[in-house]
C-alpha cells in the first residue's frame, strides 16, 4: 500500500460503522478493521463525511451521554471533557495555556493499554480522543471534542502502523474554549502538539 501523501483527493474512502452505530471513514485499500464494519458508501473524503453527517446524527461519544446525565447541571458537553490531574494548578485554562503553548510539547493519544488502530479508529470515528501532555512539571490528560474536518489521515498507512496523523479539536477549561493541535506518530501513539486560546 503506497498512499500519495501530497494528493488526498486521489484517495477514496468507505463509511463504516460499529456495533454501537458509531461511524468512521476509512480508506479502502485499507483492510476493515475488527469490530468495524462497511455499510456501503464510497467515495471521496467529502462524500464520506457527508455521508456521514447525514446519517449519524447523534455523535457524542456514549460514554459521555452517561456522565452528563449524571452530572444534570446545565454543563455543556465541552465542559466535562477536561479530565485533570490533581494539580490545582490544571483547573484554570489559562494556567494549562502557559505550560503548554510551545508547538513542540511531548504528547500523547491515550486509547487503552493495547493501544491499537482499532482503538484509535474507533477514537476518532467517535469524535473524542484522551490526550496526554507531558512536561516537567509532569502529565496531564484532557478529554478533546476532534474537528473533524481538520483531522488528517490520508497519508497513513494504517495497516503497517506508520505515518503521521494530524488532530486538532476543542476542550473548555474554567469557561475558556481552548483548542488542541497534535501531530500523532502511528506507530508510537505518541508525537508533538500544543493547545491554544480559541478567540470568542
């Protein structure tokens, strides 16, 4: 499989979905993984995510739904993603700001101990994916909304576990909308990224 990293248009996807009706696109010289299964839709990126969009109208990640049902306080769904350390210092945005803004900041996606493709797909086809920021004041782990036309994954050769995937996606933070950019190595789970102030 040589995929052709400079062309995303030359790639053609399928939708495919879940025991829990969750949906994903993947690239379709690219082997379904287990657990996934193809409902028949082909085509270019764009179709495949309107597709997509179209049919799965509830994209929470079901775990969440739980979780803010419990909660019943009026927090959007972005407000309880933020899952800190106990360091008090992590429960203000603009303290988490600071420790992380540099682009070059160690981090990584936390999909389980197996930390498998599958379970990176079925990340992302969720839409919410933990990750996990290190310095050398130590870790910590946030709860991202993903955007999901911003996510790059055309140029990976997800059977063979290599290339670089691009995330970026949305948490809140004590009121403040922050976005976080990270650039995944597949084969390690694990690469650079940085959060930043999203302007109002």
């Amino acid at each position: 499989m040589n995929p052709n990293p400079d062309s995303e248009n030359s790639t053609t996807y399928k939708v495919v979905a879940n025991d829990d009706e969750q949906y994903s696109i993947w690239p379709t010289h690219c082997s379904t993984p287990s657990g996934w299964r193809d409902v028949g839709a082909v085509g270019s990126k764009e179709f495949c995510l309107a597709y997509v969009k179209k049919i799965w109208t509830d994209m929470l990640f079901y775990h969440l739904k739980n979780r803010i049902n419990e909660m019943a306080c009026g927090l959007t769904e972005l407000a309880i993603l933020a899952e800190l350390s106990s360091d008090p210092r992590d429960a203000d945005g603009q303290a988490l700001l600071q420790r992380f803004a540099n682009p070059d900041q160690l981090v990584e996606v936390v999909v389980g101990t197996d930390s498998t493709v599958s379970a990176l797909m079925t990340c992302i086809g969720n839409g919410y994916i933990p990750m996990k920021f290190t310095d050398a004041d130590g870790e910590v782990e946030l709860g991202v909304i993903l955007d999901r036309d911003a996510v790059a994954i055309h140029a990976v050769d997800f059977e063979n576990h290599k290339g670089i995937i691009h995330l970026e996606g949305d948490l809140i933070i004590s009121c403040q909308k922050i976005r976080c950019i990270a650039d995944i190595n597949l084969e390690t789970f694990s690469g650079r990224g940085c959060l930043r102030a999203v302007k109002a």
